[in-house]
C-alpha cells in the first residue's frame, strides 16, 4: 500500500538577548565554565523572583508577526509543573492558554532532491499554530553513571513555535527548518545555531494511507543537531514505518532519538498520555499588555525577510533563482549587494554586481574573512564595474584590480591611475603605435596585402603587446584594417 507521512514540527529557538527572561544574568553563555552565569532566581531558589527582560518580549512579538501571526496583546505568564533535574524550580515560566503570537503561516520555496538530477521546486505554505514566549532550561550531561548539571542555560528567553500538521516530505521539513533559521537570524534575535543548541526541533510524523484523512500513530523524534540530520530522520522514519505498515506491524508511540553516526532512529522512551503539567497563573508575574504605540514601534523592526527578498531579486532585478538565493542567504550580503549595484540598476549593472560577489568577492574571503571585516566597501566596486562599462580598464585587468582593492581598500580609480592600468582608448595614440608596428614588420605587410588575411591576428597580437594589453581592442581592430588597407590602395 502507498502511505503518505503528515508531519507537524515543534521547535524552541533561543533569543540571543543581553540577559535572561527572568533575571540580569548573561543569556549569552556559551562557551563560559558551567554553573558561572546564574543567581538565586535562575537556581529556582525559594523566594527570588523573576522581573520580566523587556527585548525578549519584543523580540518574541517581532517573529510572530513574520510569521504572520495574530498577536494577542493581553497574555500572562503560567507554570508548567514537572520536575526533572534541569529544571531547578519544579516547574517552567511558560504560556499556555494565550501564546503571545498564534495562527499564522509562513512561505516556503521547496526544493525536492529525491529525484537526483530531477530537483523541482515548488511553493508552500506552513501554518504557525502559536508562538510562545518561556524560559529555557538547564543542561544535563550524562556520563556513565554520573550525570552533571549546568545551570547556565537555565532562564535564557526560549520561543516555542508549534505548526500544523501541514508538512508532507523531509524536504518540506528542511525547507521549513532552514526558512526559519534565516528569518531568526534576518531579524537578529538569535543565532539559531542547531550544533550550538540555539535551535532545537523535535518533528512529530505519522504514516497513513495515501488519500485518508485520518491520522496515523505518531512518533516524535529528539536530539537533532542539524538540519541534514533532520530530513534524514525523517527519511529514514517514513521508510522504516512503510515497510512496518506492509509486513502488517503496527507502529507504536514513541519518543525517537536520533543516531547521527549509523544514520537510524533508536527508541528512547514509550510515549504515555500527555502528562498532567497542571498549569496554572504564574502569581509572582503581572499579566503582560501590549499596547498599540508599543505594538507599532515593534512592527518598525520587521524588515524584508530573505524569501520576500529572493522572490523580489528575480521579478524586480531580473536575478536567477540561483542568484537570488546565494545573494540573501545572509542579510549582509544582501545589504552590501544592494550597495553595490546603487540606486535603480540597469539589468546589466544588477548582474555584474552578482557576478562580483559570488565568484571574485567570495573566493577572496575563502580565507575566512568575514564580510564586516571586509576592506572594500561595495561603493567602490560599484565605481569599478562603472570602469569597466566606461572602458577604462578591461574585464582582466579589473580582476586584478578588484584583488588589489580587496587588499589595500583603495578605490579603484587610485589603483587604476598609480599602476597605470588605465585601458588607452585614444585614437591618436593608437594611431602611432598601429603606424610602428607596420612599420617595423615590412615582410608581413608585404604578405597581407598580398592576400594572406590570416595576418591580421599577428598585427593586433603586435600592437596589443606595444601597449602593454592595455590598447582598446576593438579601436586598434579599426585604425589596423584602415592602416593596412589604405596602403595597398596606393
Ligand atoms: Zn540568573
């Protein structure tokens, strides 16, 4: 029987505020030696109490409206009760009954690999189902028999996005995952770093018939630390419960890790009936209101997000797919494009500037140069490509140029003009030199004129190597025919 997998993601992505959610700490805290960044609140000792991070608030706002969610101005804080070593209180700071951010949907441009050389791409659409605000927890680390505990992660702003069961292959996970990492990091709340944890997502899939509308036993799968191990769980999942379904087993529910190294699922725990969180209203927290000033001044924040941005890079600058996507993978590429090919762009000038980033611009910084820390500022490859449209300095010469510029950030006119780079296009000049190179080869002019045609390159290779490559072609090309055929007409 064919079977077709419903997928729905849960996904928590940590904001990389300047302190927690509920205390002054540092929410920035990787890398620092565990159980350093913490306090008497974020330890869940009995009587601190937690005051409200204003940022992360806005933060959590600002991502649901680019997820076009409804927001809901009028919320209040619950806990989450379950005791588990991480989490010092006894229970997590959370919203239940009101996410701040709720239906919405988010855009994707899909790109399914799983015919080989036969990628189709396609668009869809994912709806949010909320989006919520709550606090993360600590970190255990299990080691044989010990298991060790770091607080430092304890109270760091975490958003909790939930979808609807609207996600049908691994690749639509993928793109759903990676389109939400770029929005993180557009938006520059947080880094959305899977390897570093700041992204975490559990996908929660179930098999059933093709063409039923009933939901199937679902499996959750955890501890995926990129987005490859994502859709390869999930690749791995659909194939493992197809052939269970046809050999007539019956899939359990389950909670599934994730064996990056030998590429299966393994079963970590039977799933029993949703616990009992006993949540209820957070006492030592006031109801959080929203207002419309302070709604609006959160709304100023949303910027072009990269899907929007790539879709306008192809109507509007006429840019490839290709290009478009490798352009506003990072926001600042994007932005130093944008500079680069200056206000209202002819296609030309739009192509030229892609072309400079993504071959000559990107194999400079191979080396591991960050974009901020680039020298040349996209203006000045902007007044570059302007040389090469004017014909001051040819395609060749430009690279070198535009290596030189990458080196020193010196503008291309004052490396142009100090190495004496500029392209002659003086007719005048070039007359002189195409009068001595005939000159000076009387036996071939003999043998042109005689009608041996195939000369002609010999003449421009004379009168290129005379200006040291810096001749114009195409008027040397000119004032050559002219010289040559002038003559035998005397
Ligand atoms: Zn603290």
């Amino acid at each position: 029987m064919e079977y077709e997998v419903v997928i729905g993601m849960e996904m928590h992505v940590e904001l990389n505020t300047t302190s927690k959610m509920f205390c002054a700490c540092p929410a920035r805290f990787f890398g620092a030696e565990p159980n350093t960044q913490t306090c008497p609140t974020c330890l869940g000792m009995p009587g601190a109490l937690p005051t409200l991070n204003r940022r992360a608030i806005e933060d959590t706002v600002l991502l649901g409206m680019a997820l076009n969610c409804q927001i809901n101005t009028h919320t209040f804080w619950e806990r989450k009760s379950y005791w588990y070593p991480d989490l010092p209180k006894g229970y997590q700071i959370t919203q239940y009954e009101y996410p701040m951010c709720h239906d919405g949907a988010i855009d994707l441009d899909v790109r399914d690999l799983s015919n080989g050389w036969n990628d189709v791409s396609y668009a869809k659409r994912v709806r949010i189902r909320r989006a919520h605000l709550e606090e993360d927890t600590g970190k255990l680390t299990h080691a044989g028999d010990v298991s060790l505990v770091d607080y430092n992660r304890s109270g760091v702003p975490l958003v909790e996005i939930v979808t609807e069961p609207d996600i049908f292959s691994a690749h639509e996970a993928y793109a759903y995952l990676s389109a939400i990492q770029d929005i993180v990091r557009y938006l520059g709340i947080g880094t959305a770093d899977m390897e570093k944890g700041a992204l975490r997502c559990e996908p929660n899939l179930s098999l059933r018939p093709r063409g039923s509308s009933a939901f199937g036993t679902k499996v959750e799968i955890k501890n995926l630390n990129s987005l490859r191990a994502v859709r390869d769980s999930i690749a791995f999942e659909i194939e493992r419960q197809t052939a269970l379904l046809n050999a007539g087993g019956r899939v359990r529910q389950v909670t599934l890790g994730w064996d990056d190294a030998r590429g299966v699922t393994v079963e970590q725990r039977s799933k029993e009936d949703a616990h009992d969180y006993r949540y209820f209203p957070e006492p030592d927290l006031p109801p959080l209101d929203i207002d419309a000033a302070w709604l609006g001044e959160i709304r100023s924040r949303l910027i072009e997000l990269p899907l929007d941005k790539a879709r306008r890079y192809q109507s509007a600058l006429g840019l490839s797919a290709y290009d478009a996507a490798v352009l506003t993978s990072d926001p600042a590429i994007a932005a130093w494009f944008e500079r680069a090919a200056g206000p209202s762009p002819t296609p030309a000038r739009v192509k030229a500037a892609a072309n400079w980033i993504s071959t000559d611009l990107f194999r400079l910084m191979k080396g591991g140069v960050a974009l901020a820390d680039v020298k040349v500022q996209p203006e000045q490859l902007g007044e570059l490509i302007d040389l090469v449209d004017a014909k001051t300095v040819n395609i060749s010469t430009a690279r070198s140029v535009f290596e030189e510029m990458f080196a020193s950030g010196q503008s291309a006119g004052a490396i142009v003009a100090a190495k004496g780079l500029g392209q002659i296009n003086d007719v005048a000049t070039l007359s002189t030199v195409v009068d001595g190179v005939l000159a000076a080869s009387p036996s071939q002019v003999a043998q042109y004129r005689a009608g041996q045609e195939k000369l002609f390159g010999y003449f421009v290779g004379q009168a290129m190597k005379a200006t040291q490559g810096k001749g114009n072609a195409q008027v040397l090309n000119t004032l050559l025919r002219r010289a040559l055929g002038a003559a035998s007409q005397t």
